[in-house]
C-alpha cells in the first residue's frame, strides 16, 4: 500500500502562483512515475503530467510553460508549481502514483484561480 497525501491548494488570481505537494508514505520503494490530474467542475479528470523516477518530465499542452514538476526522493515528495494560472486552471487536484501493478490516488486539493 501507497498512501498520498496533498497540500498547497487554495485562492490565487489570475497570473499568480500556487505550489502542491504530494507526500508518499508506505510502501514507497515500490514507486514509479508520481503525478498530477485535475478535474474542473462538470468536466472529466485530466492528466496534467508526470515525472519519472529518473526524472524525465511530460506535460499536458495547456500547462506547458507554466507549470513545473520536481520530485525529491530522500524526502518522497512531489511538488507542482504552477505559475502564470489561469481561470481554467480551477479545479481538484489529484496526486497519483504507479507501482508495477497499481495505480494509488490521493484525496486530492482545491485550486481557485478568481479575480
């Protein structure tokens, strides 16, 4: 088992910066790619991206740029720092991570990009 657990969402205006984090407890040394999905209100999840264990990165077309996965694995945190958000950028968001065989979610946390 694979426990997550995010922090860092909230309030910011259009153009601001927000950073999640995403700490991994449990069986971690199992752990593979680690990433983020969100889900706008009335809309279907999405991937926002991923990094690898070795940490080759890929991004979702309409974060490119703005957004930045690092990934510190003495402390088994991921981090999100999303620069330049947008309205569009609103909604939960989700810290995934693989093993080999499973997929493991965090409960996930609020971003509200408003004016």
């Amino acid at each position: 088992q694979v426990q997550l657990v995010e922090s860092g969402g909230g309030l910011a205006q259009p153009g601001g910066s927000l950073r999640l984090s995403c700490v991994a407890s449990g069986r971690i040394s199992r752990i593979n790619t680690m990433g983020w999905y969100r889900q706008a209100p009335g809309k279907q999840r999405e991937l926002v991206g991923f990094i690898t264990t070795g940490g080759d990165s890929s991004y979702t077309d309409s974060v490119k740029g703005r957004f930045t996965f690092s990934r510190d694995n003495a402390k088994n945190t991921l981090y999100l720092q999303m620069n330049s958000l947008k309205p569009d950028d609103t909604g939960v968001y989700f810290c995934y991570t693989t093993t080999t065989i499973y997929t493991y979610w965090g409960q996930g946390t609020q971003v509200t990009v408003s004016s």
